[in-house]
C-alpha cells in the first residue's frame, strides 16, 4: 500500500516536529497535523515561522520550507482524517489525576477520543499508528472501538513510538538511532507495517527500522525511558554519597563511563530529571507492575521516582541551610526555568518544585530564561495548588535581562543548563550581588575555580 496521505491528531512538541520532517523527507506525501487546540493551530500557522509554538533548534527552518507545500496545519479535524491513509495519533497521555489509578496511570482519555473519532468519521480503509507514549496492550482497547463500526471498514494498528528528545528533536529525527515499529502478525498486519517502513526508508536506513509485535514496541518505548531516567537517578545517588566522601561525581562518571559496557552518556548529575515523559511514564509503569500482582518489579521502578523527588528537595534545602538557614525575604536568582536546554518546555521542570519549597520559606525569586514568559512560570507554580495565585506573583518576578536578575541577590541557583549561562560577565553579576555571594550550579555547568577567584560561595552538585 502506498501512502499518498497522512494526518496526524496532535500538534505538540512530537507531533509537529515528527510531522514536519516526514513532510520535508517525503515530498510526495501530504501530510496534515491537526489538533483542537484552536490557538497552537493558529501559531503553527503564523506567517513569520519564528512564532510557531514550539521553539526547537532548526525546526523553523524545516516548518518553513514545507508549509503550504505538502504540510498544513489544520483544526479540521473530521476532514484531515478521512482524506487519510494513514493516521497518527500523537495526544498527550498524562497522569490520571482522578479515580482509579491517579497520580499513577496513563490517563487514555484523550487517546479513546481519537479512536472513536477515527471509527465515526472514516469511509475508506486506514492504518492507524500510536505515536503517543501508551501502557502495553493500549493497541487492543483502540482495535476494539474501531473494529466494531459495523460500517465495512477496515483498520490496521501499528505502534510507533517516538524517542526524540526536546533541543535536540530536529537531529533526532533526522538521525535516528532506530525506529520501531510493532504491528500484527497476520497478512494484513505485515503489509500495514512495510507502508510505514516505506514512508520512514525516504531517509532512515533500512537497517535502522526494527519491526516487532505491538506489545513489545508498546513495552520498549517505556522500557527506555525507564532506563534512561534510572541512569540519572543512579548517578544521582553517588552525587549525593560524593558530597560526603570528598569524590567529584563528574570524574566519577567520566570514570565509569570509560567502561564500553557503561557508556558515557546520560551520566550528567543534576538538580534531578524533569520533562513531560521520564515521571510519567515511570509511574506508568509501576502501574502496570502492580496491576498484574508484580510488586517487587514495581518498587524498584519506583525507586527511580523517589531519588528524583529527592535530589530535587534536597537542593532546595542545601540552599536554605547554606544561607544561614533562612531564605525569608532573601532574593534567590534563578538562571533557567526549562526542564533542559534548547526548549521553552518546563512540565516537571525541576525548577518548579525548588522555587515552590523556597517560596514556602518566604524567598523572593526572580528568574531569566531566554525562552519562558513570566505567564509560564506563573502558571507552573499555580498548577501545584500549594498557594494563591496572587501569593505566587508576589514571591516571583521575572527578567528579561540576566544581569537584573541577579542584581541585589543573595544567591544564584542554576536549573538549566542553557550554554550562555557559562559564557556571562561572572565579575559583573558578582559586584552586583549581596555578600557573601553564593551560587548553587544544579547542572554542574559554571567553572569552580573561576568562580571561587571573583569572590563567590561556589557549590555544585556531587563534589
Ligand atoms: P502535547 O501536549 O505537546 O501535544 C498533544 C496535543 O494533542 C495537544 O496540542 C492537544 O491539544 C492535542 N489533542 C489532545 N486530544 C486531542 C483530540 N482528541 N483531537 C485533536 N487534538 C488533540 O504532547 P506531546 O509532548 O507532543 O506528547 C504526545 C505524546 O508523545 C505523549 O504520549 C508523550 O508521552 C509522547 N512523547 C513525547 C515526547 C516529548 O519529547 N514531548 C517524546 C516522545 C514521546
Ligand atoms: C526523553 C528521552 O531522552 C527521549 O528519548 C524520549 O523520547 C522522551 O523523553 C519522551 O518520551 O518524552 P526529554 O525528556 O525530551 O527526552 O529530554 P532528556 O534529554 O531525556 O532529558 C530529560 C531530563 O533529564 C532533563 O531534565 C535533563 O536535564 C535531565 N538529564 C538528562 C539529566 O539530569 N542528566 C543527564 O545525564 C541527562
């Protein structure tokens, strides 16, 4: 079967970049992302490209080069989905936040909607493909909404996660380490599987393109978040034994990470992980663990979470007990407010919860990141509902201007690890500042023995 047609249901940071790469990659495929959100449609369609919603490095360029060519952006939702041979279900799947399972299980509602939207609207055959992050066996409960239209169609599912990452997600779907695809065993599974293998060989190597059953492509996507997050967690436990021992995690993890079997990557020790993904989808799992009876599995999954919750009260609670063990009325300059680099993402940015403990302790906190509004951050702290939103805008301001940032504070923390931050007038933002002047590097980024010269209290994280 050849694909002439795509939609994609999701306009959010996996739907639009994947969707844009496939329609520059594929020039012969029309591909149309769609989504409720009226206003993230509006912007993805903004005439000047550096508007669209999602600031990732390079995707303006590509968003710029296939708009209106064969990528179109689109609140049609009915439309985009029957003109379609193949559609992508790209929703967010959160953390249910009601009834069974909440605070733990993947929230489906969104993915159900689809799924009968797709079985409601569709008069000709389509391959339907999980994109979104889903518990194994999801593919079952959508095949069974959409195989019992009773209207003739026919539907193949597919699961195909995505393993891009936020700042880097243009190379990373440009050079994927792999993609995977699981599908059914049967005649009609294998033809629907080699459709997407054929959109995805216009630039991936064929060798990179694994194809399994759905429930282990399902498991896989969680499997590696697991593990990815679970390095973090790891190394951020040594951090922790290091700042007692006298080691330096970072020649630690150099250390280790010479070892081949090791490998150097995801060995950075930080103020812990955060994202959209690695806590849910970690949850998520635990989820499941337990929900086939298997607690031990369970808990040590579990365990991933409660490191990461740790490491990052922890480095709230150092800097409170380092500034004489009170912060009230104490400016706290925070440098990054993104959960990483190279994205305006913050959901479960670590810097949320560090400012919500310190506002606790009545800290006045101002923040600089070059991509996050003041809206934003305002909004992620009223999200937690640990206080009025007018007590959140009193206790935190934001800058547009590092230097003012920090200007008059008693301490900067770092919660990013945004590559300018390293390359600031470190002397100027020192004079500036109270004295002592601390500096708490959550992401190990800033030169100890630079800062230490100019004057500051230097503390990194694990040395
Ligand atoms: P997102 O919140 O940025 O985007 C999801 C979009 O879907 C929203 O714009 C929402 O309005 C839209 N939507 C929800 N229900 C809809 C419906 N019924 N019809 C039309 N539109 C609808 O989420 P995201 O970060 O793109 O994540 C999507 C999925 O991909 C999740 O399952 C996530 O776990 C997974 N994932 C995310 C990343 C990442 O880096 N963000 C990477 C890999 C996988
Ligand atoms: C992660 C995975 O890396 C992707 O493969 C996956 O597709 C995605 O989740 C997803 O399913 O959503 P992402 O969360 O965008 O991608 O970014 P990461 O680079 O994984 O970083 C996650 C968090 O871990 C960030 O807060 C980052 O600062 C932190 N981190 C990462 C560390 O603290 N140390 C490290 O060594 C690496």
């Amino acid at each position: 079967m050849k694909i002439t047609k795509i939609c994609c249901i999701g306009a959010g940071y996996v739907g639009g970049p994947t969707m844009a790469i496939i329609a520059q990659k594929c020039p012969q495929i029309q591909v149309t992302v769609v989504d409720l959100n009226e206003e993230r449609i509006a912007t993805w369609n903004d005439e000047d490209v550096n508007n669209i919603p999602i600031y990732e490095p390079g995707l303006s360029e590509i968003v710029k080069e296939a708009r209106g060519r064969n990528l179109f952006f689109s609140t049609e939702v009915d439309k985009a989905i029957d003109e379609a041979e193949m559609i992508f279900i790209s929703v967010n799947t959160p953390t249910k936040t009601y009834g069974k399972g909440k605070g733990m299980a993947a929230d489906l509602k969104y993915i159900e909607l689809c799924a009968r939207q797709i079985a409601r609207v569709s008069t000709s055959n389509k391959i339907v493909v999980e994109k979104s992050t889903l518990p194994v066996r999801t593919a079952e409960a959508i095949k069974s909404i959409l195989d019992n239209t009773g209207n003739g169609v026919k539907f193949q599912i597919l699961s195909n996660p995505e393993f891009l990452a936020e700042g880097t997600a243009v190379q990373d779907l440009l050079h994927p380490d792999r993609i995977l695809i699981g599908g059914d065993t049967t005649e009609e599974g294998q033809k629907a599987i080699q459709a997407l293998v054929d959109v995805y060989a216009n630039w991936v190597a064929v060798g990179k393109i694994l194809t399994t059953n759905v429930w282990s492509s399902e498991l896989s996507k969680l499997t590696a978040n697991a593990f990815l997050a679970q390095r973090i967690s790891s190394i951020n436990a040594m951090s922790e034994l290091c700042e007692k021992t006298g080691a330096d995690v970072n020649e630690v993890a150099r250390a280790i990470g010479m070892d081949s079997r090791i490998g150097p990557k995801f060995l950075k020790a930080s103020v812990g992980f955060g994202g959209s993904c690695f806590q849910k989808d970690i949850l998520n799992l635990v989820y499941i663990a337990k929900s086939y009876g298997l607690n031990e599995v369970a808990d040590y999954w579990e365990q991933v979470i409660i490191m990461n919750d740790h490491q990052k009260r922890r480095f709230s609670s150092n800097i409170v007990k380092t500034l004489y063990n009170t912060v009230s009325d104490k400016k706290i300059a925070f440098l990054g407010w993104a959960f990483k680099k190279d994205t305006n993402d913050t959901r479960e940015s670590a810097a949320i919860y560090v400012a919500d403990d310190l506002i606790n302790e009545n800290a006045k906190i101002a923040v600089y990141d070059p991509k996050v509004s003041y809206k934003k951050v305002l909004a992620d702290l009223d999200y937690l509902q640990t206080r009025t939103a007018d007590k959140n805008a009193e206790s935190i301001v934001s800058f547009e201007n590092p230097y003012k940032a920090c200007e008059g504070a008693h301490a900067v923390a770092i919660l990013t690890e945004w590559d300018e931050f390293v390359t600031y007038d470190w002397q100027k933002i020192y004079d500036a500042m109270q004295k002592p002047a601390f500096v708490f590097d959550g992401r190990n980024i800033l030169n100890a023995a630079e800062l230490e010269k100019i004057g500051f209290v230097y503390q990194a994280i694990g040395s």
